[in-house]
C-alpha cells in the first residue's frame, strides 16, 4: 500500500476548529512537523480540508 508524507507548513493559530482537529487527527501539532500516512480516501478527504496549510509528497 502506498503512503503519502504530510509536512505542516502554516500555523493552525486563528484557524476554524474543525481545520485544527483535522490536523491533529493527521498528527501535525507544529509547524514542519511531518508524518507519514496510509493513502486511502480518508487521508485524502483529510488533506483537501487543509490542503492551503500542508504540502502534500509520495513516501
């Protein structure tokens, strides 16, 4: 199964909620934080709703 490497790359301060618990559903507390995740849907519903504040690399 393929992964997908996530890096956190803006600040989640002054964010909605429901961004900042998707983040920290992925595992990104900080910024360049980096975690490396299973690629299904779910992971990829997860990084279209902080797709502006992730940058997004095949592991």
């Amino acid at each position: 199964m393929a992964n997908v490497k996530i890096k956190l790359v803006k600040s989640l301060v002054g964010r909605k909620q429901a961004q900042i618990a998707t983040a920290h559903s992925l595992g990104l507390r900080k910024i360049g934080v980096e975690v490396v995740q299973p690629d299904n849907a779910a992971t990829q519903g997860k990084i279209a709703k902080i797709s502006h504040l992730v940058e997004v690399t095949e592991a």
